[in-house]
C-alpha cells in the first residue's frame, strides 16, 4: 500500500458518481473535517498476498505520523493515482475498511471517502516541514519484522558427528573455505561477499551460449544454439532420470486466476515478487513453480495408497518479479526454467524414507555435472525433536554418495513460517564465495488439505499425503551458471583447463583438416562420429591450421581431431583431449574414427544425445555474441 498523509486545516469531499466497482454501500457520501490528518491510500497487488498485516502496518505508520502531530482526526480517502499496480477492488475495500476499523480501535475519529466513487474535494494543508509525509508498506516488510522476532538457531554438524552452535563464521574453526562462505552468507555476514560480476557472465557471452535480452523485461535470456543444445540435453538429462524412478510427466499452464482460494493462499506463502497481471476485472499470477498446476492435476486425480509415493513431473517455465538490482547473469532472474518434481507420500515416515533418496538423487546428479554441493539443513524445532536423526540420516547420505563426510549447517527454525516443515538447499559457492542454490527437497505439511488432493487409505478413507517438493538440480539457468562458475574455479585453484562435461559439451568433437586436399577424409570422419549420434562438426574454413586449433580451444571442445595426409592414408586422426591437456602442455593422442567414437560414448553413457542444432561446417555458420 502506497499512502500520502496531508497534515490539514480543513479537508472536505463530495461522492458524485459511482463507477462499475464503487462499494454498494458507501460510509458515507460527503463530509468536512478540521484539523486532521488525510491519508490517501492506494492498495497494491501485492497486498493480496496477507490484506490484515498491511492493514495492521499501515495502521502503525499511520498512528507513528498522527502521534509525532497530536491529531486525533484520520481521513482515509482511496487515490488510485498513487501506483498502478493497483489490488482487485474487493480486496481494496477489504483493507481500507480493516484500516478504518483498526483506527477505531486504537481512538481515532475516522472518517473514511467511499471506494470506487467520482469525488470532489477541497484540501487546505498546514504547510510545515512535517505536513506533507509519503508512506509505503508491503507484506514482504511485514514477513521480515515477523522472522526477525522470531530467530532461526543455527550449527554445524560437523564429519564428526556433533551438532555445533554457531553465531557467526568465526565460530567455525578449521572448515573448508566453500562451506565457510555458505555459513557466512546464512549468517548475514556480507563482509564475504565482492563487490565484482561473477565469472560466469563473461564465460555466457565468450562462448556464445546467451545473454540477456534487451527488448524484453529486465532478467530474460535469449539463447543462441550453443545454449539451446546444452538447456535441452539438461532437460532430457533430468526428465530420463525421473522417469525412471517413476514419475509422471505432465505440462500445466503458466497462468493461474487468483480469486481461485487455493492458488490465491498458496501464492500468499511463496514471500517473494510474482509477475502479476489482470484480463478485465480478474487477477492473474505468471506461475513461480509447477507447484499450481501439479496440484490441480493431482486434485482431479483418484489416488489409492497403492500408487504411492506418487511422482508428477514437470519441466516448469517459471517468472518471479526479483527487484532490478538482484539480477545477475544466469543465477538470479525474472525468467527461467525450473524442474520441478511433486510427490505424494503416505505420512510422514515415507516423506522422510523419500527425501532422504531425493537427497541422494540431487547430490549423484551434482555429480553428473561435475558439481560439489555445500548443504543446509533447515526444519523446525518440533521436527528436531520428533526426529533428532534426521540431520545425521542425511549427512550419511552425502557421505556416501562423495565418499567421506562433509560439514552441514543446520538450520532450526523456532516454528513453522512456510509449508514447508523441513527441507535441504544444496548450493555451489561461485568464484566469489557467493552460494548458488541448486537442488532442494521440500516437506509440505499444507498443500494437500488447501488443494483438496486425497488418497484413499487400506480402509477406504480419504486422507490427506504429505508432498515432497524436489527440484534434483535446481533451475536449467543456474545450473549452467554453476558449471561455470566451477570450471573457472577449478583453473584458477588448480590450473586445471576449463571443460563442460562432455555429454553437456555444445560441439563434443571437431575435426580440422589441414589442408582442402584431406577435405573429404575429414568429412568421413564426421559422417562417422555423427552417425553414433556425437555432435561433431568441421572446421573447413580457409584459415591456417594453428588458427583453427587455438579457436577450438577457446570453445572448450573436448575433442580436436586434427587430419592430415599422414592421417588420411593412415585411416587415423590425431586428438587433442582437452581434459588432459594442461595450460603448458597439450595432450594429443593418434587413434582410428572409431575408436574416437568409443571413447566418447563411453564418456556419455547414459546421457542424453542431442542433434547439434546448427550448421556442422564453420564455414556456413553464423557467429553469436561478442565472437561474432
């Protein structure tokens, strides 16, 4: 809510005509008001999400203004004009009425100009350094006050097996410098953070794989073929997986009415910025999750206790409203494509039996793309101490899954904030100590019941399941933001050269001939590798051999197979294997098409094998970003 307050002499109104949405039963018409305080007020979309803690806030900032003036005379009167995200009408008569009445209560003489009306009016304003004062008060601020009262415990469970409280990343002694930063970011200690763009944004651009779009919204991606081929075979990579495990894939809308009680209170509890529009009268939300359209399926469903744990699966084209300034490369944006797996469980000891293995699933997926989480644990404290094993059940899942123990910040929360009972975040830290949250697994102890989803029990009685909300690798865009970030990390640690994983790699092999005499061999040796499904392409452009080579190595291409006369009359190529070269050394190793076939089907076994989604001759192609 957006508010004016006019400290004034005399302030008078006269309702004259009524609109489409004026209150059937206006307070009143018209009226004359000396020495009092005007607060012209518009509620915001935004305040849908809780009507009764604006109303309180704004309460408060009202009675702080009235008191700091000693006025006891409030004149509420709704001015569209001061924004335009303006709130369903019904809602704004919701909240200028709740704001009224808790006026009342505190001792105000109210005087409330009635909604949806043509008024005039006439305002005469004392004009001293304090008569003229704007106000803005939203549901997130209210969230915040609210948390902030009541704190989250922290401590790490160390690989030893005990649970530490810790205040700040000085408590932690000797811990590695990655899950050091992730304490330090939990912590609120932004002394960790650098003031610098991640290394990411320059890689995205470098390689041609997507920018940002600059005739679109702020935090929209435009990807070029070299990101296409990477976001789909990550799609495909994660769909395969969970259809393995048995899930059901399915595609829901990214729209959703909001005067629909359930999407309206399940909105309400996501606490962060939502893409909110209007077709006429009816309010409408860009999904932020498959959460919505999952539920309603499942809804309609007929479900016995037979056929869970229950998986639904969708790849979730998904848009959250962040703030301008948030935005940043492919780690934070307003646009972005999210897997999203639900389940339904039975009770809580299968919730629990299944998170633990969706925990496993995210970090052997980690593992896929090369990744390292750091891990936090957050539940309540009456989940603690129902279920005190619950962290170290987990910690022994990431143990065995990277074969020795790792540290895990725990996070107890005092009470239930979200719907959400527990869940696991899994974050890379990024070359600047930053986290990036990538996969997470959800307990919701609410869905059910507000969506109306049952299953019919041994007995034949409806009960409501408990959902498991999983994304196993978090967002497509960060993601690849956490690959690169990774690959850089790992050069400038280790010296290591940096290389997608090769399934992920956009161009898995290129052959370079030498010469247009070899042309032709070359292309067999193309025909070969595409034909066991590799995405190769051929460098035939008429530029010196050196050249070609140190481009591909600028693409970070896995394989350069170099042809020459010797290598044509030989039935051979001669490879670069990225992956064991070092800045100082090239690796280069003399092998047969087909066994260069062998060796990189036996590097992707299991994974995806997407089509190269552009020219494979470098001479017939078009160059994206800053390369071209």
């Amino acid at each position: 809510m957006r508010m004016l307050l006019i400290h004034a002499d005399e302030m008078s109104f006269e309702a004259r005509q009524k609109t489409p949405i004026a209150e059937e039963e206006p307070p009143t018409k018209s009226a004359s008001v000396e020495d009092c305080l005007v607060v012209f007020a518009a509620v915001q979309e935004a305040d849908e999400r809780d009507p009764e803690a604006v109303v309180k806030a704004a309460a408060d900032e009202i009675e702080d203004v009235a008191g700091e003036l000693g006025v006891d005379r409030i004149v509420l009167y709704p001015y569209a004009h001061l924004a335009e995200d303006l709130s369903d009408p019904k809602v704004a008569v919701e909240v200028l009425k709740g704001l009224e009445e808790e006026l009342k209560g505190r001792g105000y003489e109210v005087t409330r100009a009635p909604f949806g009306w043509y008024k005039a009016f006439t305002l005469s304003c004392k004009g001293h350094p304090l008569s003229e004062l704007s106000r803005t008060v939203t549901p997130e601020a209210v969230e915040e006050e609210a948390e902030e009262a009541l704190p989250s415990r922290y401590m790490v469970l160390t690989p030893e097996g005990d649970l530490v409280e810790v205040s700040c990343s000085e408590d932690l002694g000797d811990v590695p410098e990655d899950f050091r930063h992730l304490v330090a970011h939990e912590l609120g200690e932004g002394g960790e953070e650098r003031d610098e763009e991640p290394a990411h944004v320059r890689i995205m651009r470098e390689k041609g794989i997507c920018d940002h779009e600059p005739v679109s919204d702020v935090g929209h991606v435009r990807w070029y073929p070299k990101g296409h081929v990477m976001r789909r075979a990550l799609a495909e990579y994660v769909e395969d997986r969970v259809v393995e495990l048995g899930a059901h894939v399915v595609e829901t809308p990214v729209m959703y009415d909001l005067t629909v009680e359930a999407i309206r209170e399940h909105a309400d509890k996501f606490g962060e910025r939502q893409y909110r529009m209007r077709a006429g009268n009816k309010p409408l939300m860009l999904r932020y999750a498959a959460c919505f359209g999952a539920f309603s399926v499942l809804s309609d469903a007929v479900i016995s206790h037979r056929h869970l744990p229950l998986m639904v699966y969708e790849l979730s084209n998904s848009y959250r409203l962040e703030q301008r300034g948030e935005i940043v490369g492919l780690k934070r944006l307003r646009a972005f494509t999210m897997p999203d797996l639900h389940t339904l469980c039975a009770d809580m000891d299968q919730a629990v039996e299944v998170f633990l293995e969706q925990a496993r699933m995210c970090l052997e997926m980690g593992l896929d793309l090369e990744l390292e989480y750091e891990t936090v644990f957050r539940a309540t404290r009456s989940l603690l101490e129902e279920r005190p094993d619950l962290p170290h059940e987990l910690a022994s899942v990431i143990e065995e899954v990277y074969g020795g123990p790792k540290h895990v910040l725990v996070e107890e929360l005092p009470e239930r904030k979200h719907y959400w009972e527990c869940k696991v975040d899994f974050a890379y830290v990024d070359t600047l100590g930053r986290p990036i949250e990538n996969p997470t697994v959800q307990i919701d102890v609410e869905s059910a019941r507000r969506f109306g989803i049952t299953y019919k029990d041994e007995a034949g009685e409806d009960r409501y399941p408990v959902i498991l909300h999983c994304s196993p690798t978090g967002s497509i865009e960060r993601v690849l933001c956490a690959v690169m970030e990774d690959r850089q990390k790992r050069f400038e640690r280790e010296g290591v050269l940096p290389t997608f994983p090769t399934w992920l790699s956009p161009v898995q092999v290129r052959v370079i001939p030498v010469s247009e005499k070899v042309l032709d061999y070359a292309e067999d040796v193309l025909e070969t590798l595409k034909a066991e499904g590799i995405r190769v392409d051929l460098d035939d452009r008429d530029e010196p051999v050196g050249k070609k080579v140190r481009r591909a190595a600028t693409e970070w291409i896995p394989y350069v197979a170099v042809v020459g006369e010797r290598e044509a009359e030989s039935g051979t190529v001669t490879v670069t294997v990225r992956r064991e070269s070092t800045p100082e050394r090239q690796v280069k190793e003399e092998m047969t098409p087909e066994e260069l076939a062998e060796r990189v089907l036996e590097e992707v076994e299991g994974k995806p094998k997407v089509p190269l989604p552009m020219p494979e001759r470098l001479s017939k192609r078009l160059e994206f970003g800053p390369a071209a």
